[in-house]
C-alpha cells in the first residue's frame, strides 16, 4: 500500500504524504524520545525527519522497507541534534546499587507502576542503550531491522542489548528502592 502512496508522492502529490505521517509519526518520536530524552527536541526531530523524508523520498530504492528507511533518517536526525547541542547523558552505572530485586518482587507492581519505570529507566540509560531496547523489545524488531535502522553491526547491536538490559535492571533497582 505505502508504494502506491510513494509513487504518487514522487509524481508531486504531496497530499499523499499525510499517510506516511499519520502510520510513523508515532514509532518516530518514540525512537527521537528514546535518543533525546526530551519531548520537545523529539517532536521537532520528527518533523524534521518528516521533511527531509519528503524532499529525498525520490531517493528511496526499495532496497529495504520504508519505515526502516524512514526510521534511520529519524535516528540520524537524533543523533545530528545531539551532536549540535553538545547534550551527551552520562551515568556512572557504578554509583547505582548492584542488587536485583527478587522477580516476585517486580511483578507486585501494578502495571501502571511498571510502565512509569520502564519509561523512567530508558530516560535514564544512555541514547544508544535506551534506542536498542525500545526497538528490540517494544517495537519488536530483530537484530537485522536494528541494524539497517541505526547502522551499528550486529555485534555492536548485541552488545548495546546486554548492556543496556544490565543498566536497565540496576536503574529499576535504584528507583524502587529510593521509592519505598
């Protein structure tokens, strides 16, 4: 369906582009949040994602999909923004209690309690951690649709995965126990 939305985009109507918009603009400011930590900076990635989308649509070969050619313009987007506003998010994971709290601990928690720590501790890992698990487990995409989104390699997107489950767990274990 989106090819035919492609085409007539590329032969100038640009009305056609509002489908594009309306079916990534969600999963897009996910993936800016996920690398800006700011809503702010993430809705104006986005749109700039969307633009530069727009004018370079032509470009597109159907290679691959396109939301994954959509979403790397997002994540480079990000990453671009980043770099401009010299915003780099450091934490000594060092400082953060190594316990874990015990599963049967976790699961008490309400689920709307869970989801304030889960977006909590994304907000919390580093930009390239927090982009890797939110695509690899709530968008749930594979290593390989990882890979062609961000440009990292395999390896570099396993890693990212091991490390930033590791940081996760440390982060959920910091705020539980400064909540109770």
């Amino acid at each position: 369906m989106e090819e035919i939305y492609i085409k007539k985009i590329c032969e100038g109507n640009s009305d056609a582009f509002k489908y594009i918009i309306d079916n990534y603009k969600d999963m897009a400011f996910s993936i800016a949040s996920s690398i800006l930590k700011n809503q702010y900076e993430a809705e104006e990635v986005v749109q700039c994602a969307f633009i530069k989308a727009y004018k370079n649509i032509k470009s597109f070969r159907n290679n691959s999909k396109f939301s994954t050619w959509f979403y790397r313009i997002v994540v480079n987007e990000s990453f671009l923004y980043l770099k401009k506003k010299k915003k780099h998010l450091n934490i000594t994971y060092e400082e953060l209690d190594t316990e874990v709290l015990d599963e049967d601990q976790f699961n008490l928690i309400i689920q709307e309690e869970q989801d304030i720590l889960i977006k909590e501790g994304l907000k919390r890992l580093n930009s390239n951690e927090s982009l890797a698990l939110r695509l690899f487990y709530l968008d749930e995409q594979n290593i390989k649709n990882i890979t062609e989104i961000t440009g990292w390699s395999e390896s570099n997107v396993k890693t990212l995965l091991h490390r930033g489950r590791k940081n996760m767990l440390s982060i959920i274990n910091h705020l539980m126990k400064s909540k109770f």
